[in-house]
C-alpha cells in the first residue's frame, strides 16, 4: 500500500531532530546489538553522507543516507507507524534516481525482515561477513542497468 501524498526530498537542517529521534528509537527497539543508542549517533553516523527525508502531510516519516562516492546506502530507517506503506520502497526509489552506478548497502544477517524487504525490492547477497559484529551482508541492486 503506497501512500499516495509522500514527498522524497532532501534533509534540511532544521529536520535533525526528528531524524535523530527514528535513529535512536529504532536502533533501541529492534537493534539488540546496538547499546545504548543515543539522539547524537544521527549526526556521526550519517557524516558525509546525502540525507533524504520521506515525509507525509509534513510528519517526518522516514530517510535515508547515500554515500555517493560508492552507491551505497549507509541507513534506512522508517517509523514503526509507517512500515509496510510504501515509505522504503518511496526511499529506495529516491535513491536509485540519485545514484550514479549500481548501489549496495549492508544489512545484519539477524536482520530478517529487513532482508525480506530488500529482497522483495530487488536487491540479492553478494558478499557474507560473519567475522564482523555483528555478522552481515552485502546487498546489491538488481535494477541498475547501464
């Protein structure tokens, strides 16, 4: 079900806080690996990266950051309220209009709704690092074409 009055576009800085807000309460709630989360971890966490914000009837409802130089999508965060309606899918759309060759990200092998997402939208494993903490995948997408 998409949500037909969502805009995509890009963080300004007055949306920090609401960012900060979906970072920290979604990392607490569904990322056990992750102590003690805080509203600052936004801010060093997306350094250097494009931020773009999903919004519906002005409510901050999700982002995402791209870290150009690579294609590769670093966070993808959407409010629990608005899950399963159309914002990820909005988002990763957004990114592949921005992205310049064939983007990847990584998603926490744990992860299984999140990697059931990414499958559903076309992306497939590439690569396993079970050493890292914790353990992940890398993700790419099957719909660049050149």
């Amino acid at each position: 079900m998409a949500v037909i009055n969502m805009k995509i576009r890009p963080m300004i800085a007055q949306d920090k806080p609401a960012l900060a807000e979906i970072y920290r309460r979604d990392r607490e709630r569904d990322f056990p690996w992750v102590a003690h989360p805080q509203l600052s971890d936004f801010e060093r966490d997306s350094a250097n990266e494009s931020v773009f914000v999903a919004e519906i009837d002005g409510e901050i409802v999700g982002f995402v950051s791209l870290y150009r130089v690579m294609n590769f999508i670093h966070l993808l965060f959407v409010s629990p309220d608005y899950r399963h309606q159309g914002v990820g899918h909005a988002l990763l759309e957004a990114m592949r209009q921005e992205a310049t060759g064939m983007l990847t990200l990584k998603c926490v092998i744990k992860n299984e709704a999140a990697l059931q997402f990414y499958a559903q939208e076309g992306f497939s494993i590439r690569r396993e690092d079970w050493l890292a903490f914790p353990a992940n995948y890398t993700l790419q997408d099957n719909h660049y074409t050149e």
